[in-house]
C-alpha cells in the first residue's frame, strides 16, 4: 500500500507537467548518478586522487549501502509508479521502488560529505546533489515520493552509523589482522551467492571479492602510496585511473559472468591502479 497515494500520483503528474525535451535529455543523464557507472567513476578517482584509506572506505560503504537497498526492495516489494500511471516513467525499471537506490547513495554520499567537512560550499554541493539526485528520480517517474524518503532514511542511518561506530571498527578490524578480516569477507561472500543465487548479488559480491583480495595484495606488497600533493596532479592520477578502470571493464566480454566481471573491475581498482597511475606519473 502506498501512502497518500493519489497525492504522490498527483505530484508526479505534476512534475510531468514541467517537462520538456531538453529537461528529459538532462534528467536522463542525471539517471546515471544511480548506476554502476557512476561508482566506476567515483571509486577508483578517490583511491587515486584523494586517498586509498578513503577509497577502501567508500567502495566497502557503497557495498553494503547496494545490498541493503536490493534486500529491503525484495522485502517491501513496493510497485513503482509506471504500474499505477502507465507512460509516466521515462526509464524502464523493473526492480521492486521502496527505497529508492538512487536516493539512498545521494544520502549516504551526501551526509559523509556534509560532516566530515566544514567548508561551506563543500557542505552546499553535498545537500544540492542530495536534492538533485532525489528529484531526478522524481522527474523521471521511476519514484513515488515516499520511496525517496524511504532511501534518504536509509542512506542516512548507514552515514550516521558509520560516523558513530568507524573508529572502533576500524581499530577491530586492525586487532583481528588483514589475513582473518580477508578470509572472513571471502566467506561472507561465497555464503551470500549461495543465499542468494541472482544477478545483483554475484555483481556485489564480486565487486567485494575483488576490492578483499586487491586490499591484501597490496598491502602485504606496500604498491598503495600517497596521493601527488598538487591538485592538478590529483585530478590526473583520479582521471587516469578513471579511465583504466573502464578500459579493463570493456575488455570484459558482454557474455562475462556478473561476479567475474565486477571481480575483474574491483581487483584493479584496488590493486593495479595505483602503480599503473605511479608508473605514468613517473614517466
């Protein structure tokens, strides 16, 4: 049951009101801020370009963030908005609407950058993205309202608890040592893609196989480094590594398996980029 439903229908007809050609053609782009394609590029810039320490963080954060949000849509089985008002969705989806994924990630990515930093403008471009990627949602009509507020909720209580709890964990993770952490999410892997056999699960857990053993290789073989001090040689690095990442995706045949493929990516996000990048920053 979705609540305040002729409401919510009411408002996304009015949303729809407002649009135009070119509004489509920008809200369509805005869609791949919730895709797969957006994490290929924020991961790897931020492992490269900002810290290492800081990209094993986001890329474990953004993991679970996906595998809750995927578990509660199969949980509440919410119908999106197209079912009640055909034509009303400018993107085909076919996943269950509560909570909105797209929503969900804005939150999380939004609040850590909102209280991890005290500049103002950071502060201001991190609630704009949150409000623009939400309405983006809106706007296409893949969302009620409430699925959006359901994935604000969410993506909140994820960014708070890690807020809250990351220095004890991480200082557990550091007393367990990298050989027991690593096996440990090896395991919670392999018992997940028995749990459950499907698609979404073998990508995310392939991502996380990948990222596990990339963080031992390189660790155990000191390949991380600090990122360049200059900001123009950041962004470089970040780039470069950017664009490896999906050069190695695309070498990865359409027929490839879900957890292969993102195994693959994640791998050298988090083992090969650094040094590939050290290596052309050298030359």
């Amino acid at each position: 049951m979705i609540p305040f439903f002729q409401e919510q229908i009411e408002f996304l007809l009015l949303i729809a009101s407002w649009r135009t050609p070119w509004l489509d053609q920008i809200f369509l782009f805005l869609g791949y801020l919730d895709s797969p394609y957006f994490l290929m590029v924020l991961i790897p810039f931020v492992w490269v370009g900002v810290s290492y320490r800081w990209g094993i963080r986001i890329a474990f954060l953004l993991i679970i963030n996906a595998l809750l949000n995927f578990h509660l849509k199969y949980l509440f089985l919410a119908p999106r908005p197209d079912v009640a008002c055909q034509g009303i969705a400018l993107q085909s989806l076919h996943s269950p609407g509560l909570p909105s994924g797209g929503a969900q990630m804005a939150m999380l990515l939004g609040a850590l950058l909102f209280f991890l930093h005290k500049n103002s403008w950071v502060r201001f471009a991190a609630v704009f993205y949150v409000l623009l990627a939400s309405f983006a949602r809106l706007y296409l009509g893949v969302h009620y309202l409430s699925d959006v507020i359901g994935g604000w909720i969410v993506g909140f209580l994820i960014a708070f608890i890690y807020l809250a709890f990351s220095i004890s964990i991480e200082r557990f993770l550091i007393r367990t040592g990298l050989t027991f952490c690593s096996l440990a999410v090896l395991l919670f892997s392999a018992t997940s893609m028995l749990l459950f056999p499907n698609a979404p699960t073998y990508s995310l857990m392939g991502a996380l196989a990948g990222f596990t053993l990339g963080i031992y290789i390189s660790l155990k073989n000191h390949l991380y480094a600090p990122p360049p001090k200059s900001l123009w040689h950041r962004t470089a690095a970040g780039l470069l590594a950017i664009l490896s990442t999906y050069a190695i995706r695309g070498l990865c045949p359409a027929s490839t398996p879900p957890f292969l493929s993102a195994f693959v990516t994640a791998l050298w996000i988090s083992a090969a980029a650094t040094p590939f990048c050290r290596f052309f920053h050298h030359k």
